[in-house]
C-alpha cells in the first residue's frame, strides 16, 4: 500500500469532479469568453463578498500578481519570516516586483500587529524601501497548519488603514482555517484588498487558483495575469473541477483535521520524536531527537513501508492529510508508526 503525506497537492479528481470536468461548457478564457471560468470566478467572488475574481494556473502567480498589484520597484512589503511568499515562490517578490521583503519573527507564522507597525518605515526617510504592503499566510505552512486569530488581522488592518497600506492574504490552505475555526468568508473578503485562494490544496482539483479582491485593485490583475503568462485558453475544464469542489469537498476537511491530530497523537509516544506543533488543521510538523534517530533513519524506515513523508530541514518532518489519503491508509500508517518506536 503506498501512501504519500508529502502535501494535499498530490490528490488526483475524484470519478466525479472528472465527469462535471468533461461536461464542461467552454470557451476561450483569454478573451473572458469561457463561460465556466466565468461562473468560477463569479461564484469564489460572491462567497467573499467581494467585487471579482480571476482564475489563475497557481498560487504562486496569484501571490505574485497581487504583490504587483499593490507594489512598485524598490518597495517593501512586510511578512512574517515563515511566510510562502518569501521562502517558496522562487524569489519572486524580487524578480517580478522589484520588491523587498521586511521579515518579522513572529510565532509558528503570525505576526503581531505591534511587530508590523514597528516593521514599517518611515515614508519620510528615503534612504530606506518605501513600505506598501501588508502580506499574511492563513494557514500558516511551514508555522504548521496554523490557523490566525481573526481579531488580531482585524488590528493588522487598522494598522495598514492608518499608514496607507495594501493588505493581501495568501489564503492557499484558507478553506482549512474557515473550516477549523468555523468562521465566514465573506468576514475575510471584508478584511483585505486581494486574497488568493487555492483550489488543488485540500480541494482535490488537479490545478488552479482564484485571486478575488476588490474592483480597484482587480481591474489591474487581468494585465498582470498576461504578463506573467497565466492567460489559458478553454480552460473551463479546470474551472469545472472548482466549482465541484467548492459545492462538495469544503466540508469533509475536518476528515483530514482528524486524521493530522491523530497522526499527532501516535509520534507523541515515540521516544524519539522531540516535539510534535499544535495541530489545528492537516498538517503535522514534528521535530526528531536526531542524537537518537536522525531525519534520513526515519525517512528511510517510512520509505522502506511505502510512506513518503517530507524533511524540511533542521530535524523537522512534515506530514499532510488530504482527501486522498483513506480510512484504511490511516490505519496502517498509524501501525507503522506504532512499529517505528522501536528504531
């Protein structure tokens, strides 16, 4: 039985989400004639309440278009040091934006609202980047799955009104932290100006991602998208797997949550393992004793039983639950690592 916790993109379409793809009425989405990217974009825009959506290939360039969107070259945004858009977009925020990033040490990925007002610079003091942007990570990836207080965004806005600042969520694992906390997005969509949304982490579509935000920063993305080379052609196919898993995959996340807390539960009786991090959502951070079992002995002993996990340096392994990822797997991941205590 092989069964793959590196990430919740690895999941493939369900028979389901394939048919609704195949039936898909489409067009060409270039010239905003795809009327099943149309109906996308329409749907994730009135979830949010917000003015509109674009549909994009990946989180990435949705990120990538709203930090353009709300930059110029040699500003600065403001993110915390765990955020994606800093350690995993491949150095785009430099590259496409011409912009920096102000790095806050905040905790497992969340900034305080103190610690983004002391990162802002002076407007007046040209010698420094001028600060333009306000970036949050909700889940927080490498914090862990971790989920943010919404009252402490509502203080990071006040903040950004105060010293007229952009505001952008990287909601790539956002429907988990809506699910965890129960909370409405629309009160996200009344929050920030832009927010990316993924639909291949979590969801089970095998690609795409929306960045929804208000009409006066959006009517600048479209351009944007087709500078980056994001325009696609009949791509309804995608869209239709969106809106599948948009009316059918939200709820049963809180499946991969009880799982990911579980798998919490069995690497706490293994000797070995250091620390596992709160568990909030699906995914499960975990430190090793390494003078006792090194990362590679660990992996090697999963891989051996057909279980690929992730190493992300310094001793820390990662796991993520996903829809793929079944009842019976479970288990049997579960037995293994019951096993492993004995390495």
């Amino acid at each position: 039985m092989k069964i793959n916790l590196i990430s919740d993109t690895v999941t493939k379409p369900t028979p389901q989400m394939l048919e609704a793809m195949m039936s898909a009425e489409v067009g060409d989405d270039v010239f905003k004639a795809d009327p099943s990217v149309n109906a996308l974009e329409e749907k994730v825009a009135s979830l949010f309440g917000m003015d509109s959506a674009l549909f994009f290939p990946s989180g990435t360039m949705t990120n990538q278009t709203a930090i353009k969107i709300h930059t110029k070259p040699g500003d600065q945004l403001i993110c915390d040091k765990y955020a994606h858009v800093y350690n995993y977009e491949g150095g785009g925020v430099s590259f496409n934006s011409g912009v920096s990033c102000k790095l806050v040490d905040g905790h497992r990925g969340m900034m305080k609202a103190e610690q983004v007002e002391a990162a802002i610079n002076p407007p007046d003091f040209y010698h420094s980047p001028l600060t333009s942007l306000v970036c949050i990570e909700n889940t927080t990836n490498k914090g862990g799955g971790a989920c943010w207080d919404f009252e402490e965004l509502k203080a990071i806005r006040k903040i950004c009104d105060e010293h007229g600042l952009g505001y952008h969520l990287d909601g790539a694992r956002l429907w988990n932290a809506l699910v965890a906390k129960e909370e409405d997005p629309k009160a996200y969509g009344s929050l920030f100006d832009t927010i990316s949304i993924c639909l291949s982490k979590g969801l089970g579509c095998p690609v795409g991602s929306v960045l929804v935000g208000k009409k006066k920063y959006m009517d600048h993305a479209l351009r944007i998208r087709k500078v980056l080379g994001g325009g696609m052609r009949q791509a309804g196919y995608l869209a239709a797997a969106g809106i599948y898993a948009l009316d059918h995959h939200i709820d049963r996340l809180k499946e991969d949550h009880q799982k990911a807390r579980e798998l919490g539960a069995q690497l706490e009786k293994i000797p070995f393992v250091k620390q596992v991090e709160p568990i909030e959502t699906n995914i499960v951070i975990f430190q090793l004793e390494e003078e006792k079992c090194s990362s590679e002995k660990f992996l090697e002993a999963l891989t051996k039983k057909e279980i690929q996990i992730i190493g992300m340096g310094q001793g820390k392994l990662r796991m993520v639950t996903h829809m793929d990822y079944t009842a019976e797997m479970h288990d049997h991941t579960l037995q293994i690592l019951e096993a492993l205590r004995e390495l």
